[in-house]
C-alpha cells in the first residue's frame, strides 16, 4: 500500500476513535442525568386557633406543611380566616360554644384543602391514603409556643404525603 493509503486510514481511524469517544461519554453524562429523583412534602397537621368569646370576629385555620430536606424539615403554614359574623348568618345560627367549635373545625378544613391545592398547582402528587383529623387549639397557647407541634395530640392522625418529580 500506499503512504498516502496508510495516512488516509490513519486520520479516519483517529476521527473515528474522537467520535466514539464522545458518544460514549455523551450517554454515560445523559445517563446521570435521567436519574429520577424525587422531593417529598407532608401535610402534618390542621388545625384551627379556637377563639376566646370575646375575640370571636375571626377563626384561624392552619394546615402545616413540611418539606422532607436531608438536613430536616422546613415548615410552612397555609392560613385561612374565617368571617364568623358570617359564617353564622349564611347559617342562620345563634353564637354558641357548638357555633365556634363548627366554625373552628370549617377554617381548619378550608386550611387543609388550600394546602392541597396548593401541593397541586406546584406539580406534587398525593402519596397514599390520608387520613387527618382537625383540633383546636386556644389563642393564648398557639402564641405561647415557637414550635406549634407540643400544642397537639396525633393519636389517630397522618401525615398526608405528597411526592413530585425534582427539578434540577
């Protein structure tokens, strides 16, 4: 053969070696990459501040919301503000112990769905069944507390868990 043969064959081989080269490391980094990852959140808890009698112009629904983070959880809270002037006229009730307790469970309830709702426009999907029950906690002692969480009693209650895929 030729020189010029052995050259030409020389630089296809090299081209062609550069090109599996990079083809090769291309799919190992895309492999990397479509790893599926997921981000997990939980509604922990709802509840409503239950209202002195003469502080009773507005109830106040939570739902708690944690963010599962490898270092712990970040919270948040999804508030709602219940007229109960209202709430009692749409009702036609008189204000009583039983009103406020109703009124109190209804912005607990509204709390609680904002939260989903919320979990859904932001792409999450609810993970399993949940099953949540709604307290009342007094005003006097939510303000007490920095963590909210020695205000309850989660006998019969858990958490509600949402998961989504993670955006990188």
């Amino acid at each position: 053969m030729k020189p010029v043969t052995y050259l030409f064959l020389g630089v296809l081989l090299t081209f062609a070696g550069i090109f599996g080269y990079t083809v090769f490391t291309q799919t190992i980094s895309a492999q990397k990459v479509a790893r599926i990852q997921w981000e997990y959140a939980a509604i922990t808890s709802a509840y409503a501040i239950g209202p002195n009698k003469d502080r009773v112009n507005r109830i106040y629904g939570m739902a708690e919301i944690c963010y599962l983070q490898a270092n712990g959880c970040r919270r948040a809270e999804v508030k709602h503000e219940l007229d109960y002037g209202s709430y009692l006229q749409e009702r036609a009730e008189q204000e009583t112990f039983q009103s406020r307790n109703d009124a109190s469970l209804k912005a607990a309830e509204i709390a609680f769905q904002k939260a989903v709702a919320q979990f859904g426009s932001e792409g999450w999907e609810i993970v399993g069944e949940p099953k949540l029950d709604f307290e009342f906690v007094n005003v006097d002692d939510y303000n007490k507390f920095e963590n909210k969480s020695v205000l309850f009693e989660r006998m019969n209650t858990k958490a509600v868990y949402f998961k989504r895929l993670k955006t990188q």
